[in-house]
C-alpha cells in the first residue's frame, strides 16, 4: 500500500475514534448533569405538592458544620465560641432529610472552617444526593482537600477579604492570603469558584482590587457587608464612604465583572440604608442550622446565630407557617445576601431570571469539564 494511502487511512481511523470519543462524553455528560438536575427536579415537585394551601417554605439552608476555625478573623464572633459535642454523620443525615422534606432545595455548609471536619467528604456526598450544594472555606486547607471533595459541591466560595497583608491581618494569620489563593488556583480545575469578600472599613479601599483579583483568577466574586456581631471586633465600614463603594460595585457590575449579586441587591441597600426606602425581608426563605443541628430564629443575624429545637425533632412546615415573620420584614439591618436576593426574586423581572436562573444553570454546565472539550469558547 502506498505511503499517501496508508496515512489517509490512518487519518481517518483517528478521526473515527475521535468521533466516538466525542459521542461517548457526550453521553456521560448528558447522565451527570441529569443525575445533578435530579435532586433539583424532585425538590420543585416537592415543593409544589408541600406550597398547597401552604404560604411559606424555606428554599435555602446553611449549616454550620462547626465553629472551630484555624483563622482568627476580627470580625467573626463564631470561632471565638468552644464547639459542644458535633453532630455524628448519622445525625447530620437525619438534618439534611429533614430539610429535604420541608422543600429546601439549596444547601450551604459553613463554620468556623468546614474542612477541619474529617468526615466532611461523606456529609457533603448525602447532601449531594438531595440538594445544590455549595461550601465556603477560608482556604488554607483547600489546595490539599479539593479534590476529594469537588464531586459532590456544585460551588464553592472562598473567603477573601483584601490583597496580601489587609487580608492577613483581617483573618488574624500571616501567609492566609496566599494560602487562599493557590487553594482559589487549585479549585478552579475542578468546580465552579467564588472570592467571597466581606466590606469592612479596613479594606473599604481595596473593593475594586478585589473585584479585579477574581477577575485575573477567572473566578466570581460575592460581596458582602460586614455586620457587627457583640462578641466580636465592631469593623462596620463607614456608611458615608460606603455609598460610593456602593456605586463603584454597580458600575463594575454594569461592564461585565464576575460580581454574583444583582444590580437591584446593592440599589436595594443604597435605597434602605441612604433614601429610607425599605425592602420587606423574607427571612423564611432561608434556615439555618447550629453545629448541634438545632434551628436558628428568626434569622442569622438578629439573636447571633443561636439555636432551639433540633431540626429533626419537629415538623419545620408547621413550624415555619406559625413563625411571626411578619415582625422582621422591614429589619433591614443586615444585607447579606443569603436573605436579601432571594427576597428580591421575581419571575416577572426577566433580567433577573436570566442572571440568576439562565445564566448560572449555563455556566455550572459549561463548568463540567467534558462540556469543556465538546464545546470550547
């Protein structure tokens, strides 16, 4: 056989497998993301089925895995609190379908710092099952821990809260930052990532660094702002100065920065905290749940993150349709973002609905990384 023939043929046998390489990706890829969607299917029928004749349910859920942390953030007041004995894996299980039941389809787990739990990739695996789930982390563990974890988070947020030494000194441990962000490097081969980035009035100055840092990283960022907890360091930032930050994050968002939160969220804050026009709070859209898987109420904020009852010992549709919710829907004294975007929710806002609906689902699916090869930007 001549050369040309024989390099024409195998030419073509390398295309063939090529192409059935691409068909059988598309294939695994098709079952992986049916096989995520399924738990977010079933929850909306669940939700359906448990809304008739019912007026509340709550969407999200966070979780505090622990309050141990290995940072010694000023502002936080969780780490400075002893852990009493932690939910066994058994009983984080009794948690989580407790929450499956009462129609919460979003899971966020959280402490102190969640990696510190030995048995996290197992929880996070059962929440997997149920739930979108997400986990925030601090990152000094992360670029170790990754990848054992990423296969059963859809998200993951890392906590970043100024470049080099602002942000040592706000976390309370030299080498925190670069620690954060070879985890940040390290994440992103695996799963969706977000800077999470809370606006003190020690790094008021460096928000648009940031915001810039997460682009270069090609990673989100989440901005919060910071509350003053009683047991912890007062690092409000100053409100006159924060309504230009205010305006700068709106005008970054405007020209396209990875920044998740809405345009209406930060307008919603400016409108409340500078023009006295309030939003009504829906803080039944979210719960919360302590270390010892007890309910926090009537939010994250207002009795400092508390608990009751455990979760598992009640019946939380009862519970959240007899709660006085009504007395907290013009608070407004917190903007995190976890109660305040999901309370400016509208199907009838269509560009919200792209943003937060369309816009994310593409995203999480490009993510994927066998979409990745099928369909490169």
């Amino acid at each position: 056989m001549p050369l040309v023939q024989i390099k024409k043929t195998f030419t073509v046998q390398i295309i063939s497998k090529y192409i059935l390489l691409k068909r059988l990706i598309a294939t695994l890829c098709i079952m992986n993301i049916m096989a995520t969607l399924k738990p977010m299917i079933m929850g909306n029928l669940r939700r359906a089925l448990l809304g008739l004749g019912t007026k509340k349910l709550p969407l999200i859920a966070g979780h505090k895995l622990l309050y141990t942390c290995n940072l010694r953030c000023k502002m936080c007041p969780f780490w400075r609190r002893k852990d009493e004995k932690l939910l066994s894996l058994e009983e984080e299980v009794l948690m989580l379908k407790s929450l499956e039941r009462a129609g919460v389809l979003f899971m966020g787990f959280e402490g102190g710092e969640p990696l510190l739990r030995k048995d996290l990739e197992q929880i996070l695996e059962e929440s997997h099952k149920r739930f979108y789930t997400s986990l925030v982390t601090n990152g000094w563990l992360l670029k170790e821990k990754v990848r054992r974890i990423s296969e059963y988070l859809e998200y993951l947020f890392v906590s970043i809260d100024g470049i080099g030494e602002v942000h040592d000194k706000i976390r309370g441990v030299a080498g925190s930052f670069e620690r954060a962000i070879e985890g940040i490097k390290e994440a992103r081969k695996y799963l969706s990532v977000s800077i999470s980035f809370t606006i003190t009035k020690e790094n008021l100055d460096q928000v648009r660094d940031v915001i810039e840092l997460a682009k270069k990283l090609n990673v989100n960022i989440s901005i919060q702002i910071e509350y003053d907890y009683s047991t912890a360091e007062k690092l409000s930032p100053d409100r006159r100065r924060l309504y230009d930050v205010l305006n700068l994050i709106i005008e970054m968002k405007k020209k396209g920065y990875p920044i998740i939160e809405s345009i209406d969220y930060f307008k919603a804050i400016i409108n409340s905290w500078y023009n006295g026009i309030p939003w009504k709070c829906k803080p039944w859209l979210t719960i919360n749940i302590d270390p010892q898987g007890r309910i926090v109420l009537p939010c994250y904020v207002l009795n400092e993150y508390n608990g009751t009852q455990r979760v598992w010992e009640f019946d939380i549709v009862k519970l959240w349709n007899n709660y006085p919710w009504e007395e907290y829907e013009r608070c407004n004294k917190c903007a995190l973002a976890c109660y305040l975007e999901p309370t400016l929710f509208s199907w009838s806002k269509p560009d919200m609905v792209r943003e937060k609906i369309i816009n994310n689902m593409v995203s999480y699916i490009y993510n994927m990384i066998p979409v990745k090869f099928l369909f490169p930007k």
